[in-house]
C-alpha cells in the first residue's frame, strides 16, 4: 500500500511538471501553406505587372525536372527573354528619335547664313569644374570662387576661334578673344578695352574646343541666358544686355561690332586682332552694309 502510494505520489508530481500544451497560433498556420502557392501569386504578381494577357498567371509545378511555366506555356526563361526583346525594342526606337532629331537639326544648319552659320554657344555654371583646366588646377583663393554658381555662355567662332564670353553675373560688360590664341580682353560697359589674364569658364572653353559636339548652333529663334539675349538679324547675331539697353554687341561672320548709345561711338573688332573706333553712325552705316 505505501509502495503504491509513493508511486501514485510520483506519477502525480510528475504530470503537475508537465508543460502547458502550445496554443493553437496563426503564425504556425501560416508556415504550413505549401511555398508552391506563395510562389504562384509572387508569379501572378509579375506577370500582371509585365502586361500579361487579362488571364491570371497561376504557376504550377509540370514534369519531371520540376519546371515552373505560367498558364499558357511560357516559361520564366521566356518570359524574361521577352522582356530583354521589348526594352531592346525600346533602345532602337529612341535612339532612331534621336537621329532623325539630329538629321532635322543638321538639315536647318545648312540653311544657316552669315555669323549663325560659324558660332556656336554653350551654357553652363561657373564652378572648379568649368574654371580649371587640365593644365591649370583651380587655386585655393582664386578670385572667381566670387561668382560660382552664376551662369555663363561662351560663344565660339569655329572658323577663325575667336571667343565671346557673357558671364550672367555682368551688368553688361563682357570678354573676348578675336582668333584662335588671341590676347584675351574685357570690353567695359563704358566702352574701354583692357588687357585680362583668365577667362572665368577657361575649363569650359576646353571642352568646346576638345569635343565640339558640347556646344551647339545659335538657334534661329534666338537664346535668352541670364541677362543676356540673342536675336538672330539677317546676317548678324545681336546680342544685349537687358539692364544695358544703350549697348548692342552684333556678332558678324568675322568679328563683331560694339554699339555704344551713351558714348555715341562703335568698336569693330576683327578676327585679324585689330580694334577700329568710329562713330556711332558710321558703326551703323557698317552693320547695315553687312
């Protein structure tokens, strides 16, 4: 009897240590669902996605190697060779947009006249990137970290390399090269001409000069950039200021022609470096000749 009881005792203990049966839980549910379900609608996702007909993608596993196919035969590989086929379609229809946007543009160029015909122009900001040059880091303290971020144009002569640079940041004076190799000036808003030792987008300027495709034509409707707007005028490129209304700058197939109201004089400026002064009629009765 007390065996039995001891042992009955034990048993008693033994089942009150036992630990509480797991609770039923949604989480341990969810692990059953077979990966072949949550594969098929990972699929069906795709497939919607991709633009696949109104019939919803269902995988489902066929054969003896295992192979995944959609509904309808077509298998991942094909699918996906199907999308590289599509966005190789795409690549070749840009890039025929593209030529015949550049076939377009080359056609209007030979139509071109006078100075639109051999300058061209590019915009950009002045910065380390557009002040140095591969010969000629930027150095600490240049004076031109002053108009970073300010824009500036270059208009370039392709025939005889002479050089215009409007900086936006100007009240209307500007600087300029005649030819290829040039001495560089600034031409003030008072009309005088001065030696300047840097252009403020030299690393611009080589660029243009290296890959000439970086800059383009003077379209026909003109250009606004900053303060500064260009007006294709028969043969000639008028270009001013819109704080400086009493100053033009005519940009000819050779040069260019300053017209100063204020000061009643004009400066031609050649692509041989030479630098004639006369009066403002006589700088009228030039242009009007050209």
């Amino acid at each position: 009897f007390f065996r039995k009881s001891k042992e009955a005792s034990r048993s008693d203990a033994t089942r009150t240590n036992l630990p509480p049966p797991r609770p039923h839980t949604t989480r341990h549910t969810m692990a059953r669902i077979p990966l072949c379900v949550a594969v098929a609608v990972l699929l069906s996702q795709l497939s919607t996605s991709a633009g696949s007909s109104g019939c919803a993608a269902v995988a489902s596993w066929t054969g003896g190697a295992g192979a995944m196919r959609l509904r309808g035969g077509m298998s991942a590989v094909d699918q996906m060779a199907e999308i590289r086929a599509m966005r190789a379609k795409q690549y070749e229809d840009s890039k025929k947009g593209e030529d015949d946007t550049a076939a377009k543009q080359a056609a209007a160029e030979a139509s071109f006249e006078g100075a639109q015909k051999v300058w061209v122009m590019v915009t950009d900001k002045i910065k380390p990137a557009t002040i140095q040059t591969k010969a000629k880091p930027m150095p600490l303290g240049d004076a031109r970290n002053f108009y970073q971020d300010s824009g500036v144009t270059l208009l370039r002569n392709r025939q005889t390399g002479a050089v215009i640079e409007l900086v936006h940041a100007s009240e209307g004076w500007i600087q300029f090269s005649s030819r290829e190799g040039g001495t560089l000036h600034t031409l003030s808003t008072a009309g005088d001409i001065v030696a300047s030792h840097r252009w403020y987008a030299e690393g611009l300027l080589e660029q243009i000069k290296e890959k000439p495709l970086h800059a383009s034509s003077i379209p026909s409707a003109g250009f606004s950039v900053g303060p500064w707007k260009g007006e294709v005028v028969g043969r000639r490129i008028l270009v001013s200021h819109r704080d400086d209304a009493k100053r033009q700058l005519h940009i000819t197939e050779d040069g260019f022609v300053a017209l100063n109201q204020a000061w009643e004089e004009a400066l031609l400026v050649k692509s041989t470096g030479g630098v004639e002064r006369m009066s403002l009629t006589e700088g009228e009765n030039l242009l009007t000749a050209l």
